[in-house]
C-alpha cells in the first residue's frame, strides 16, 4: 500500500494531466466519434463546385479544376521538361517540385494517355476553397 502511495505522490502531475485531458476529451464528444474533434478542420476545405468557380477571366467558369492544366511533382525543373516533351504539353510553371503544364484539348485523356504507357502521373490543377 506504501508503494502506491509513493508511486502516486511522485507521478500526480501526469496523473492530474491525464485526467484533465480525458475530461476536456470528454467534453468534446470524442470518446463516442473520435473523427468529431477533427471534423471542423476537414469541413473547412472543400472543393468548388461547377457553378462556384469563377474561372480567370472573372466569369464562371465550370468543373471543381482548372480545365486547361495539369500538375505534377518532380525532383527539378529538367525532369519537368522532359515529362512536358513526352506528353506534348507546355511547361508553365516549376516551382518546390510542382509543376504546371498547359494543355490543349481534354485534361483526363492526356492523364489516361499517361497511365496506359507508364509515363510519369500527372493529375488535374484541382481547385479548393478554404472556409
């Protein structure tokens, strides 16, 4: 029983820590749906739908991506070219190991295209909305 004691004495700081955190843990719901602490946060990003985005002439424009870009990640700007050269498309932008391509014609069967012959992936220019 000592030993408890002892054990207690030299731990209450974590002990009262822990119990503080179950408490406002508690309060928050998330002992009954841990994803509800979190979900304000995941709510707040969403993408723009057809008739929110406004495209960049300043009218309204359609599709939650911007219709004539891809992007894609790579390691410098000349394997950015090399993949621009092999696909056909402009290099508009390389910027942190993203990069912009222009295309002409239909965004999703370029990317298609791409995966049929093992080409380096590219995806659509998405467009997301904070709050």
């Amino acid at each position: 029983m000592k030993k408890i004691h002892v054990l207690m004495a030299k731990y209450r700081w974590v002990i009262i820590a822990a119990v503080c955190v179950a408490i406002g843990l508690a309060a928050f719901g998330w002992f009954n749906n841990p994803t509800r602490l979190f979900s304000p946060v995941k709510d707040s990003f969403r993408s723009i739908g057809d008739s929110e985005r406004p495209d960049r002439e300043g009218g309204r424009g359609g599709g939650s991506y911007v219709p004539d870009e891809l992007v894609g990640t790579f390691d410098d700007e000349e394997q950015a070219k090399a993949c621009a050269e092999l696909y056909g498309i402009e290099l508009l932008s390389f910027s942190y190991g993203v990069a912009v391509f222009k295309v002409e014609g239909d965004p999703k069967e370029l990317i298609a295209k791409g995966k049929e012959n093992g080409w380096p992936e590219l995806s659509l220019n998405h467009i997301f909305q904070a709050f």
